[in-house]
C-alpha cells in the first residue's frame, strides 16, 4: 500500500489538480476552531458567527450532541471533535464554542501533501524537516472546503472530516532526521472529494505551536 501511495503522489503532477500541496502557502500565525454541537442546528445556520482575525484559518468541527438522532449538521458528528476538545481542555459545547490559538516559537519546517481521492481513498504524505530529539504532536486534518450556501450553511467554512495523528512523532528521538508519513486517508461519505485539502497542526514537547499548514491545488 506504501508503494502504491508513493507511486500515486509522485505522478500527480502529471495530471491538473492531482497534487495539492503546502509549497508556496503563506503561512498561517492564527487558527480558530468552531466548535458546533450536532443538536445546535440553529448554530450552523446562523449568518454571522465569532468573528476571526484577518490572518486567520478558520476551522470547523461538529461534535456530537445529547440528543439521540437529533437534526444532522453537514453530515455526521465526529469523535475526532471530541479528542481534539479534550486536548485544548475545553468542554463539549452544548451549542457552539469558539477556540483561538497562535502559533509560538521558530516556524517548523513542515510540509504536507495529497492527491485525487481514488476509491474514497486520498493519498497523503506529511514532513517534518530538522526536528531534533524533542517530541511532537501533529494532526493532520482532512477538511472539506464548504462554500457560502452549501450545506444549509450562510458562510464558509473548512469543515474536518477525518484526522490522523502520528503516535511515533510524539515520542523522544536520537537521531535528528526528518520525520515523514505516507499514507492513504479514507474521504468519509456525503463529503465532496473535489473539495478536499489538508490542515496541519503541529506542537512541540512544551505545548506550542510551530506550525499551522494548508495545501492549496494548483493546475
């Protein structure tokens, strides 16, 4: 399966918008995260909510909500919100909460990539370059790029649909080589395959953030 992800990302430029990635992607210094309860149906339709910074990237989460079978928001609620609540030490919102964070620190040098969805599948690959021996904690989110009035919703938004965290990054190192992953990310249903892109978070041993990257798709 390796062989045949790596295969696919290196001949993707070989076909328009195969291969998205972070080169040339301005840097992000702020990340905002809208946390939306599935029961708060009222929240994701709202026309105006919490205001970002200019500079920022503005992600969406849908954490699930109390109610049995409640109203759907944009698909089904995730786990994954739940988690990355938990790691940012905040509640699961009985409608929605706002977290803002700001990256912190030497810019790390990471670069993320991924191809066409094939099968339900997308081939992704993430690198960290120069990471020393310290450990790491990296998602890597796949978001689904929904426009102003798709989805019953009034404004854009970058929706997470799947996450992957690399459980080796976080462990102590000796040797001082990039780290890198390849893999296949699965394209979860009801998410349109033409409007994926990854988000990459990354924190160091002491909790801060050192990099905030997106891809962008070029022909």
């Amino acid at each position: 399966m390796l062989r045949v992800l790596t295969s696919l990302l290196l001949a993707a430029p070989l076909v328009a918008h195969a291969l998205c990635t972070s080169d040339d992607v301005p840097p992000v210094h702020t990340l905002v995260e809208r946390f939306t309860s599935a029961d708060c149906l009222a929240c994701w339709r709202a026309p105006s909510p919490a205001r970002a910074p200019a500079d920022a990237l503005v992600l969406d989460w849908i954490v699930p909500g109390a109610q049995a079978g409640g109203p759907a928001v944009a698909g089904p609620a995730s786990d994954d919100a739940l988690e990355r609540l938990a790691w940012l030490h905040h509640r699961s919102p009985a409608t929605m909460e706002t977290v803002t964070s700001r990256r912190a620190g030497t810019p790390a040098r990471l670069r993320i990539a991924h191809g066409e969805a094939f099968n339900d599948y997308v081939g992704v690959s993430m690198e960290l370059q120069a990471p020393g021996s310290e450990a790491w904690h990296a998602w890597l989110l796949l978001v689904e790029q929904i426009p102003a009035g798709a989805e019953g919703s009034p404004v854009a938004r970058n929706l997470v649909r799947k996450v992957f965290r690399p459980d080796a990054w976080a462990k102590p190192r000796r040797g001082a080589g990039p780290l890198a992953e390849t893999r296949s990310m699965q394209v979860p249903r009801a998410t349109r395959p033409d409007r994926v892109r990854l988000v990459s978070v990354l924190q160091d041993g002491r909790g801060r953030i050192r990099a905030i990257t997106q891809t962008e798709c070029h022909e």
